[in-house]
C-alpha cells in the first residue's frame, strides 16, 4: 500500500512516515502544501494523510485539487479543536480528520478503515491458486497455512499479487517496494525475492512465484 504524508512539523512526519513503513506501507513525504500537491496528482496512492496548516498552500487548497481529479481516500489531521475547521475538511472531500496529538495506533486504524470502504474494499483481498493475501489483516495464507512474512516480503507479494501474470521488472520492484532507485550493483531484490519464494513456494507443490530471464519475476499460476 502506498501513502502519501502531507506534513510540515519534521518530527510530526518523520514519526507517521516511520510507523506506517513498519505496518507495511510505502510512504512518501512532503513538507508543504505545493509540493504534496504535485506529487499526489503525478503519482497514485492508496490513501494521502494531510495536514490542514502547510506553507505554500493549506490543506484545504490541497485536498480541492487532488479531489477534482482523483478518488483516493484522505485522511486530514489538524492541531485545531474547532468545529468549522473539521466541517470544512469533510464539506471539501476529505473521508476522515484526526486531532493533534494522537496515538499512532488510531491513525493506523483510521487508514485502515478507509481502505476497506467502498470501492477499495474488493482490492485489500487478493488470491492466487491456494495463495491468499490480506492487505488490512496483514495476513497470508496458502493452503490454508499461515505464513510469517517481513514487512518488505509482504509489500513485495503485495506488488506482485496486485499485478498477477505481468512481468515486473528488478527496476520496478526495486522504486515501488524500497523506495530507491535502481543500483545495478545491488542484489537486494534478488535476495527479497529468494526468501519469499523460500517461504510461499518451497514447501508446497506448485510453484507460482518465477523468474523471467533478462526481464524479471512474475506471478502466476502455470498448473505444475
């Protein structure tokens, strides 16, 4: 899953950026209104956290682009206890507002809970073969065992279960799952992709995770 923090406060966003890459996310951050704005309409993301008072623009500027061009779920956060500000957040399109300070526990079960309404609900499950994913439960299983994955493995399975029978490439992998770009001298997609298969495909008998020589690695089902 991938997150936009739209946050100013570098310890505020170094603190949410921290704990949601613990829990799974890819996390971008911005440090104000203008360039969160940018990159949440050049880049798709699962769900954006937004704070109301940026400098460029405010929250309230930003949310009113990105909601004229794209659905994704947003999660406003405000230092502010005043009524208006809250209706004025959610009468401009965001789903959901948080009080500063907060525990991380609820934010996390906030976007959460954004992420299984509407639409996105039939994209937080996902199955292939006996292989099943849950992307709120942070659970998967194959045959019906369930195995302990990495926060990297599953962010990982997560990419290549979104995109089953395509061939994703090590560059790919590489920007999508670890945020960096793409050092050919670098073996730590080969290694992440050796100990998933280690642990989704050695013990069972059809084998779903493959290498596609010069190109990549893809996931699919080819019956043996």
């Amino acid at each position: 899953m991938r997150a936009l923090v739209i946050e100013d406060e570098q310890k505020m966003g170094d603190y949410i950026r921290k704990g949601l890459s613990e829990n799974g996310f890819q996390v971008d951050l911005a440090r104000d209104g203008l360039q969160g704005r940018a990159m949440a309409l050049d880049s798709d993301y699962d769900v954006l956290v937004l704070d109301v008072m940026l400098p460029g623009i405010d929250g309230f500027a930003v949310l009113h682009g990105v909601r004229a061009a794209k659905a994704v779920p947003v999660l406003m956060l405000t230092a502010k206890d005043e009524v208006d500000d809250r209706v004025k957040g959610l009468q401009a399109g965001a789903d959901d507002y948080l009080q500063k300070p907060f525990a991380f526990s609820e934010l996390l079960a906030r976007l959460h809970a954004l992420l299984r309404r509407g639409k996105l609900q039939e994209t937080t499950q996902f199955q292939l073969a006996g292989l099943r994913l849950d992307l709120v439960a942070r659970k998967v299983l194959r045959d019906g065992q369930r195995l302990d994955l990495t926060a990297k493995e599953f962010a990982l399975l997560t990419l290549l279960m979104r995109r089953t029978g395509q061939v994703l490439s090590r560059t790919l992998l590489a920007e999508q799952v670890w945020g960096m770009n793409f050092d050919s001298e670098t073996n730590v997609v080969e290694v992440a992709v050796r100990r998933l298969r280690s642990k989704i495909d050695d013990p069972f008998e059809t084998r779903l995770l493959h290498t596609v020589r010069g190109m990549g690695y893809v996931l699919e089902d080819r019956g043996g």
